[in-house]
C-alpha cells in the first residue's frame, strides 16, 4: 500500500485513475481546485476510508504530513473551451502546479509522473508521431497556453531528473474518451454525442478530414500506471494508433447512436492540428502495453454514460 497524491482528482482521466489506485489498496490523496474538475466525478470515492480529498489549487503551496511516496500530476484544464476561458490558470498549472508537484516529490523522496500531451507536437510535420519529434507549436496561438505549459512541465520535470535525480515519468497523452467528459467542454467526442442523442446536427469543423486517434480511457490509465512503476523517465507517446478523420468519427456516432442527426460544416479552429496519431513503438517495447478497447466498443459505454446522465 502507497501513499499517493493524484492532482485534478476531481478531472475525468484522475478520477479513473484514482479509482483504479484506490483498488489496489492504495491511499490516495486527490488535490483539485474544481474550475474544470467535477466533485460528482469522485463522490462515490468518499465512503472509502482510503480516499482523501483536499480541495485547493495545486499552482499555490501544499503541504503534507503523511509521506508520500507517488506523485501523479494530471491537473490542468484539457479542452480548447476550458483553455480560451481560463488561459492563466492554464499556464499556471503547467509552470507553477507542475513545479509544487515537484517540489513535493522532491521533500518526500516520492516518484513522479507528469501527465503531458500530444499537444507537445502543435500541427505535426511527422506522422505518425514520435517522442523525438519536437513538434510545430505556435506559441501565441489559441492553444499556446495549453500546448507551452506542457512543455514547460516537461522541461522542468526533466531538470528536476537530471539535477535533483527525481524519479520522474512523462507521459505523452493522445485524445483520450470515456464516461465522465464533460458534455459541454468543446471535445469533439461529447460534442458529437450529444448532438446525436438529440438529433442536432454534428458541428464537423473544416471539411472533417483532420484526424484524430481516439483512446479509451481505461486502457490510458493503464497506461499511465505502467509509465508510473517503470523506471523510464519517458517522454512516452500513451494513445491508440487507430486513426479516424473527423468526418468518419461523426459518422460512426451516427450510426451507433442510431441518430437522425445530418452534418453540418463549420470554421475550422484557428491552429486545429490536421493530423494526430502517436507511434507507440515505445510503449509497447518498455511498459508491454497497447489499448484493448476497440472505438465502437468504447463509444458504446460513453454513449451509455452521456445517455444516463445528460437526456
Ligand atoms: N471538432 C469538430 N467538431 C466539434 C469539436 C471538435 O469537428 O464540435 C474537431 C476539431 O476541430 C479537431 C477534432 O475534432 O479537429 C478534435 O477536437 P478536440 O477538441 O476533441 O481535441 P483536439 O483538437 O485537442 O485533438
């Protein structure tokens, strides 16, 4: 059993995560401010006596009296929604959070595990991609508060590595769905959901042809938990290889929402990546892990979830 801090707790991928450490038997200290974060996410975690949580902004100074022995960082605003509207905490979680994290780590002699992005690559020149491309990120664009502050997290948790010989881990995280999504973050998934469910049309942005390589969340937060009790330090590309255009992915939601729902075309985002898909050569070598979970397979469970709670 090990002490742990998870941040962004509250946060849909942390909140599977911390359900899935707290299984195995660990105690689990979940940190989040809730700007992004939802408390019904980990309410039913309260009745565990394993489970602590504290509500407060990893970006300011925490202090624990437990040792800690594991770090996973995960806090930040994920969607290009959450990051127009709060672009400052955005950039203060990945700088100042991602260094509290470390400082943390640091005290208590504990392993630490960053959770980066596939934004790290911005509008990808290599295809697919991988972890020693250096990415085409555009740092005054809409997405720079998003996409630099994991860069920054990245290069500071590597100094921490290097110069406070840190255990560290980095993982490069790729679109990642499942039931917890917020139905109205922007995402292309609860977006095109919702709009099926209630036979709106799909707002496909550009002509659809961008893609995307969508991973289900149970097999990322395997992921993460390999990279976590491995001793690479990464950066480690975590995402399912299969890739979808946009248009192909309204389509299949569709079709397995058995919607009425048409398409409509709209304005590309300024800076939307045209192609996304991460090479996990790396992943499979060094964690033995690949995704399970088929989209289709998914899709249905996250349809259920939004069905459930949102109609
Ligand atoms: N997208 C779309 N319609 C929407 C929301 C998103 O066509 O209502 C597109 C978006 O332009 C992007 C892709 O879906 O090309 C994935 O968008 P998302 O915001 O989910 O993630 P990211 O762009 O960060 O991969």
């Amino acid at each position: 059993m090990k002490t742990i801090v998870v941040t962004g707790a509250a946060g849909f991928i942390a909140s599977h995560l911390t359900e899935r450490l707290l299984d195995e038997g660990n105690s689990i200290i979940g940190i989040d401010n809730l700007i992004t974060g939802n408390i019904k996410n980990i309410k039913h975690l309260f009745a565990n006596k394993n489970f602590k949580f504290i509500q407060h902004d990893i970006s300011k100074p925490i202090y624990f009296n437990e040792t800690i022995e594991q770090i996973y960082h995960l806090a930040s605003p994920a969607s290009p929604i959450d990051y127009l509207e709060y672009p400052i905490q955005t950039l203060k979680v990945g700088a100042m959070g991602t260094h509290i994290a470390l400082g943390i780590a640091k005290k208590h002699k504990a392993a630490f595990l960053i959770s980066s992005t596939s934004e790290v690559y911005g509008d990808p020149l290599v295809h697919p991609q991988k972890e020693d491309y250096w990415g085409n990120v555009n740092p005054i664009g809409p997405r720079g508060v998003y996409d630099e502050a994991k860069r920054y997290a990245e290069a500071i948790t590597e100094a921490y590595r290097k110069y406070h010989k840190l255990e560290t881990h980095i993982a490069r995280i790729f679109n990642t769905y499942g039931p917890r999504m917020r139905p109205y973050d922007g995402r292309v998934v609860p977006a095109f959901i919702m709009q099926s469910l209630t036979n709106k049309s799909l707002s496909v942005f550009g002509n659809g042809s961008q893609t995307r390589s969508f991973c289900y969340v149970s097999d990322l937060v395997e992921g993460l938990f390999r990279l976590m009790n491995s001793n690479d330090s990464g950066p480690i590309n975590l995402g399912n290889p299969h890739e979808m255009t946009i248009l192909e992915f309204a389509q299949l939601i569709i079709k397995l929402t058995e919607s009425k729902s048409d398409i409509s075309y709209q304005k590309l985002p300024e800076d939307d990546p045209k192609v996304r898909q991460p090479d996990i050569t790396k992943a499979k070598n060094i964690l033995k892990w690949e995704p399970h979970i088929f989209v289709e397979e998914g899709l249905k469970l996250t349809i259920e979830f939004f069905r459930r709670n949102y109609l």
